[in-house]
C-alpha cells in the first residue's frame, strides 16, 4: 500500500493507514488523526450518528488525550522497551500513577467526561483492553492488574460490551503479536495461555450491565464487594 501510493517510499510501513479507494492513496497513517476523521468527515456519506469531540469539551478532551498517552498509551512501551532500571521505573510507575488518577475519576463518571464515551475513552481502551494480557507480563507493567482496579475494571468491560466493540477484539492475536514480535524481550517466543478474563461479565456501571449486576447479586445473595 505504501508502494502503491508512492513508488518511492522507503520508509517504515506501520498502521493503521486510511486509505483512499477512488485515488488509491493514503489518505493518513496516524490514529488520532485518522480518529477525528471518522469522527465527522463522513457524516455525509451514511456515516453513524454521534459526536466524540464535542466543541465545548475539546479543550478538556485534548489535555487528558496528552496526559494519558504519555503516560498510559505510550508509558506502557517506554516501560517495555526500556534498557535501563532507572528508565523502566521512571515509565512503569508513571502508568500507574495515571491509572490510580483514573480510577478516582471513574468512581463518580460512568466515562471520562460523563454518561457517554468520547474520543478519549477509546483512546484508553485500547491499552486498558491489552493491559493484563501483555503489558502487565510482557511489559512488566505489573504493580497491579486491571482487575484490581474495580471502576477500571468495571469501565473496560463496559466499552467492550458497548455495540460493536468485542468484534474488534481478538485476544489470541494480540498475545501471539506481542510475544512472538519481540525478541528482545521474549527470545523464546513462547505465547502464555493466560490470562483468564471475563470481559462479559456485568460491568455494574449504568445501564443494562448495572440491570445485570442487581439481578446477579440478588440471584447469588452476596455482597457487592464479593463481585468483580
């Protein structure tokens, strides 16, 4: 695709890349921006209703974009790939630091920035999504699991269950990709079979898998504090 948009490309292909059919060119191969281009460029065109960049909110939704790729999107790599002690501290307890942060905030917001999903919150997803799979093992991320997290926990699983979103999610390739791409820190390239996570597990954060929690907890009789 990079040779089919120019010859005489010669840098490093990556994606994801939105691609131009009709001119068969890349349109862009960077995800934020690519994010707020299917945020409103084809509402034209049949695109699905909704708006994850609202203008009164774009300011808010940009800093906390920066603070949590730094620390979380992007920290968790730094981690990964650090080859000093003092380079992997510095990144691996700043990812916590912003997951503590996060998990406060989450304990009043059923999102980020309220009672819907923003650009924002998929932004996070996709790490959050990857964290107990790879980044807490492979990446030594591993202060704590996501699932220690309950309004982290609670949080992810309900995007995953959001119309969708687990078609996207393919938990074999991601273990396979990771530990099998990166020599490095896995010479051996043996994938773990693990973790076990139940993604569709009631969410408890609002609407139906919060429906879902009450009837579970009255079924079973127990505790709140016993659920995930």
């Amino acid at each position: 695709m990079y040779l089919a948009d120019d010859p005489k490309a010669s840098g490093r292909a990556t994606t994801p890349v939105l691609w131009d059919k009709a001119q068969a060119r890349i349109v862009n191969n960077e995800s934020a921006d690519i994010m707020r281009m299917f945020n409103d460029a084809f509402d034209g065109v049949g695109a699905q209703p909704g708006n994850y960049y609202p203008e009164a909110l774009r300011r808010d939704i940009d800093e906390l974009n920066e603070r949590i790729y730094h620390a979380v999107n992007n920290g968790v790599y730094r981690a990964g790939f650090a080859t000093t002690q003092e380079a992997y501290e510095e990144a691996a307890l700043g990812v916590f630091a912003m997951l503590n942060e996060l998990e406060e905030r989450l304990a009043s917001s059923r999102y980020l920035f309220g009672d819907r999903p923003l650009e924002t919150d998929w932004r996070l997803f996709t790490t959050l999504v990857r964290f107990d799979t790879v980044y807490f093992g492979h990446f030594k991320c591993n202060v704590r699991r996501l699932v220690d997290y309950r309004n982290l926990w609670g949080y992810t699983r309900d995007l995953f269950q959001l119309p969708g979103i687990r078609e996207t999610v393919n938990f074999e390739h991601i273990r396979k990709h990771y530990y099998t791409s990166h020599k490095a820190i896995n010479p051996s390239g043996i994938v773990p079979i693990g973790p076990e996570l139940d993604f569709s597990a009631p969410h408890g954060r609002g609407g139906r898998g919060g429906h879902q929690e009450r009837l579970q907890r009255k079924r079973l009789r127990v505790p709140r504090s016993v659920l995930p």
